[in-house]
C-alpha cells in the first residue's frame, strides 16, 4: 500500500512515516519537492536505525504527485491551510484513495486551548476537507489525540485509544489497520463523519488537562 502524507515535513508527518516504512511504501508530500526528499532521507536514516531493515521506502516529492499516487492520502497540514491545500489536490487523487484527516482546529487563547469551530463559528475540519471531496465517504477522520511526540520515537511503546470518524466501512478499516500497525494504538469507531468534531476538540481538551495538572504523558484510553 502506498501512504502518502501531505504536510509530511512536519513532525506528525515524520511520526506516521517512522511508524509505517516497516510496512508500507511512504511519500512524504511537501509544497516543496527538494524539502520532501530531504525528509525522506531523514526519516529512512532513523527508521533504519531503530528498525535495522525496513520493508517498505521513504521518498519525497511535491504535495500534488503525491496525492496522485497514494492508496491512503494523509492531510499532515495544519487547519488554517485545508483550503488552499485539498483545492490544489483532492480532485487528483484515485477514486478508490482513503483521504484521513487529523486535523485539529485548535488555538492558544488566554484561557487556554480552544475549539476554533466554537471559538470562532467556523466549521470543524472534516467538514471543511470534505467539501473538497468528490467522493466524500471515502474520507476517515483520526489520530487526533496522538501526540507527534510519541510517534516520533519509533520504539516508544503507546498505551492509547484513537478516536476513527467515517462514513464507509470499507475506508473505515483501512484506517483501524493503520492504527493497529502502531503497537499499542487501538482504533475506537464513534460514528459517521459529521461526529468528527466530537473527536477533534478531545485534543484541546487533552492539553488544558495536561497544562493545569501537570499530567507528564496524556492520552485517553476507554476504559
Ligand atoms: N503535532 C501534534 O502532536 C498533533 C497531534 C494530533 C494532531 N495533529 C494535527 O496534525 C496536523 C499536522 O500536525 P503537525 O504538528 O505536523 O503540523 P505542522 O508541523 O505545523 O505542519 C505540517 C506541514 O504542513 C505544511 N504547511 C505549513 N504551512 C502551510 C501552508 N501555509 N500551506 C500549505 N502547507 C503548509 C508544512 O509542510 P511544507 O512546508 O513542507 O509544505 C508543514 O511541515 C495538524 O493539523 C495538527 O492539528 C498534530
């Protein structure tokens, strides 16, 4: 299967392809080809060194290639940028591309971190990635309260439950099986798409917790 990670120059970006070259074939998307290879030697170097061997490769090239190729089309990007992105893009990927949106539409005000949708009356991200989509069931909303830090480090062992937003079963799937690649995630199915926001603002909620009661590692696990 070949993953390819839109906005994979960042460090979500690096997480998810440190986490699935040892299964998959990556491509590390950027608005600038030269930065995407310069990742992908990166991020091979360090998968090699945790890893040994890997099975699958790393490679870089521009956000557009990428999104032609790709089996499964990560959005890495952040929420300010989902439209003058997924306008440049989703209308080249394959009809049968899984497109996941981790998105958090998230900002740092004086009472903490707050939900742009609410905060701002804007719409939440799955809505607005989808309106960009001709086949808008194919897109799966997740790993919004996985922390990069976390997945950076390929060895680190996760204790964590991730929230999965979509409509198609099919694409659904796809998802929970990336998901359960990484060892310790464990996939949670909340509903279609238009629940999404419900996993997107667990990210705000995560951090203020984290920031007001020093708490070292949060993540949420149903219990
Ligand atoms: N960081 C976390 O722990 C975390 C956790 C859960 C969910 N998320 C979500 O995951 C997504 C990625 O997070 P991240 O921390 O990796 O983001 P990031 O580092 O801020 O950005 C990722 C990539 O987006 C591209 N980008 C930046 N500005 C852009 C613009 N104006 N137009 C187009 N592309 C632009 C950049 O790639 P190029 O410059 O190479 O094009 C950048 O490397 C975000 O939506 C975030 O909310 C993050």
């Amino acid at each position: 299967m070949k993953i390819g990670i839109i906005g994979g120059t960042g460090g979500m970006g690096k997480g998810f392809a440190l986490r699935w070259s040892q299964n998959h074939d990556i491509i590390i998307g950027s608005r600038d080809a030269a930065r995407a290879s310069d990742s992908a030697v990166e991020y091979t170097n360090l998968a090699k060194e945790a890893f040994g061997e890997i099975k699958g490769t790393i490679s870089g090239s521009d956000n557009v290639s990428v999104a032609k190729e790709s089996d499964v089309l990560i959005l890495s990007i952040p929420y300010e940028n989902i439209d003058s992105v997924c306008s440049a893009i989703l209308h080249e990927i394959k009809d049968s591309c899984v497109v996941v949106s981790p998105i958090v539409p998230m900002t740092k005000t004086d009472v903490g971190f707050e939900f742009i949708p609410i905060k701002e009356n804007k719409p939440f991200s799955y809505q607005l990635v989808s309106k960009h989509m001709k086949n808008k069931s194919k897109l799966v909303s997740a790993f919004h309260v996985i922390s990069e830090k976390k997945l950076v480090n390929p060895k680190l062992e996760l204790d964590y439950d991730i929230f999965v937003c979509g409509d198609d079963d099919e694409s659904v799937q796809v998802v929970n099986g990336l998901i359960n690649e990484i060892k310790g995630l464990r996939p949670i199915y909340l509903g279609p798409g238009e629940l999404s926001y419900l996993s997107e603002i667990s990210t705000p909620l995560l951090l203020n917790a984290m920031i007001r009661n020093k708490i070292k590692n949060p993540g949420i696990k149903i219990v």
